[in-house]
C-alpha cells in the first residue's frame, strides 16, 4: 500500500510512494517521493494499484504486474518471486487481449476476450 501511479497521455506509467513490496516498479524498495517513470512497459493504456502491487494495461491488450505477490496476485503462476520489482508480463493468456485491468488489496483482474478484429495484438 500506500503508493500511487499515473498514466500519461503518451502512456507512460509514472508511480512514487513506498515501494517495500517493489510496487513502483523501479528495480528497488526504495520510497519515491515524486512522480518516477516507470521502465521497461509498452505504451499503456490503464494503470491500476493494489495494496502492495500494480497492474498495468498495455494498448497492445497485454497485461503487466509488479509489487509483493505473496498471494498470487502477479499472475505469474507457481513458482513465481514472492517480490517483483520490475515490469513482468503475463504471458500465459495467449493470444487473448485485455480490455480492462483492476487491483485492489491482494487481488488483480483482467478482463480478456479476442483481440479487436480478431487478431492477435502486436508483440512489440
């Protein structure tokens, strides 16, 4: 918790406050005191922030998460870091497009259903 995130017209993810978990996505537990932009993640078109996590929506549909993941909620699968403090994607929902992400305490969502035209999103 108590860490915030913006999304820029230009789909930067700028996020700052305490990043113990390695919720800010910087590499780090460092605490950010202002607004820092976040590496390694497509241009975005939502961001969303959990208790001790983030979740991130790229405009290519994919979805990206970092922060504590004690409870599974990086989606990651089995055998994943309790602790992930930079941008990881979700790769094993295929060729299936996010449309929406939320997150909040120790859970994240994603809303996904076929690509726009039934195409696969780009993987930039």
């Amino acid at each position: 918790g108590y860490h915030g995130a913006l999304l820029t017209e230009n789909g930067e993810v700028l996020t700052w406050g305490r990043g113990v978990h390695g919720q800010l996505g910087h590499g780090t537990r460092q605490q950010e005191l202002v607004p820092r932009v976040v590496k390694g993640l497509p241009p975005a078109a939502q961001v969303a922030c959990g208790g001790g996590h983030t979740v991130v929506r790229g405009r290519d549909g994919s979805v990206w998460t970092f922060g504590g993941n004690s409870q599974g909620e990086l989606g990651l699968g089995s055998g994943s870091e309790l602790q992930v403090f930079t941008p990881q994607r979700i790769e094993k929902w295929g060729d299936k497009f996010a449309y929406q992400v939320a997150a909040g305490g120790s859970r994240s969502a994603a809303i996904l259903a076929p690509p726009p035209g039934g195409t696969p999103p780009r993987q930039d």
